[in-house]
C-alpha cells in the first residue's frame, strides 16, 4: 500500500512539474521565430528604422525609431515618427503581448496610422516580444550605464 501512495505521489509530482515546464515555455517566446516575423512578417524596419540619404537603412540603429517618411493623401490622423522598439523600453512584456494581439497599447489607444493594429495570436506575439527584447539599442544602453554610474557630487 505505501508503494502505491509513493508511486501515485510521485506520478502527481512529475505530471505538475511537466505542466509547469509547458506553461511557462509558453510565456517566454522564440527569439529566432519573432526576429522572421518582425523582419519578414510586420516589415517593422520599413518604419521604425531610420534611413540614410539615398534612402538605406541604417542598419545599426534599426528598430531605433524614425520620422515617417511619407503622408496619406487625405488629411488624418496620423504618426510623424515610429518611435524605437528596440529592447522595448516602457513596456512589460505583458503589455506588448496585449499590444500585438489585440492592437490595444498599455495606455488602452490603438495606434495612429500608418502603424496597423497587429493581431498576432498570444504565441506570435510572444516571439515578437522575445526577439524585440532581445535587441540592444543607444537609448537602453545609455539608460543601463547612467543607472550603473554613481551619482556625482556637486
């Protein structure tokens, strides 16, 4: 009879850890899979990177934020900039989770035009989210590093 508790207790153990293990692969997305729907998918470089004269990007400040480099034809609402999504500073990854499947930003507004309202499904969302934040950027890396500076006496 103990062996049978043993064993029904270690069964429920095994079976509790395994569905903890797939739900928390769940909230955390694939970096490599969100860097193909960012890059080939929602074309994210197209507005949020900026571009040189001849109209280039510039690749090291991709996904760094850009002016809008066109107008609709009709007057609109509408964004003058992409702003940086590279580390995505300012938001939790809940909240661009939410942003990316429901086209609802973490202030409750959709996004002005041009920018569509995405509605990736939670798992697409979350690769995007993974590979977003994968991404180092000038404006978190100056953050970081004024964090870690000591505050200089005056």
């Amino acid at each position: 009879m103990r062996i049978v508790r043993v064993f029904a207790l270690s069964a429920v153990v095994c079976l509790s850890l395994s569905a903890m293990a797939q739900k928390s692969s769940k909230l955390t997305g694939n970096v490599a899979r969100g860097k193909y729907l960012v890059t080939q998918v929602g074309m994210c470089v197209d507005c949020h990177s900026p571009r040189d004269q001849k109209g280039q990007l510039i690749e090291e400040k991709a996904l760094q934020g850009a002016p809008i480099m066109f107008n609709p034809a009709v007057e609109m609402p509408w964004a003058g900039t992409a702003p940086p999504i590279a580390g995505l500073d300012g938001w939790t990854d809940a909240q661009a989770i939410k942003f990316l499947s429901t086209g609802v930003d973490k202030d409750g507004k959709q996004p002005r035009p041009p920018m569509p309202p995405y509605r990736f499904n939670k798992s697409d969302a979350a690769d995007v989210t993974a590979y977003l934040r994968s991404l180092n950027h000038a404006g978190s890396a100056a953050k970081k590093e004024a964090k870690a500076a000591p505050a200089a006496k005056q």
